[in-house]
C-alpha cells in the first residue's frame, strides 16, 4: 500500500501531465480556497454515465497513454 505522501507527489504528477504545471497549480487553489465535496463532484460529474463506461474511458485512456 502507498503512504500519503506517495499517493499525494503521484497526484500532483498526473495533475501536471494532465494540466501542465501552471494549470495545476490553479487546479489546487481552486479546491483550497472553497468548500469542496469530492464525493459530491464525482457523483456530478458523472450522473450521465454508467460505470460500464466510465470504466471503458479509463481504459482507453489508460491504453493511449502508453
């Protein structure tokens, strides 16, 4: 199992492969300065979708990736 501070610089990592370093780092201001409910978002943000495809994005993006 990963320590927190493992799963945390992984974290930062994807965020900065994703964002790049500048969006990244306004990616965590923003989720610092307010209130913020990561069950809740995720439940937003993926009320569209079934599990069946989100899981084939994450797969596909996973293959992409490599």
């Amino acid at each position: 199992m990963k320590t927190d501070t493992e799963i945390k610089v992984d974290g930062i990592k994807v965020l900065i492969d994703a964002l790049g370093e500048l969006q990244a780092e306004r990616f965590i201001a923003l989720i610092a300065r307010e209130p913020f409910d990561y069950t809740q978002w995720q439940k937003d943000m993926w009320s569209e979708k079934t599990v069946k495809e989100i899981s084939n994005a994450a797969m596909k993006y996973r293959n992409e990736r490599k």
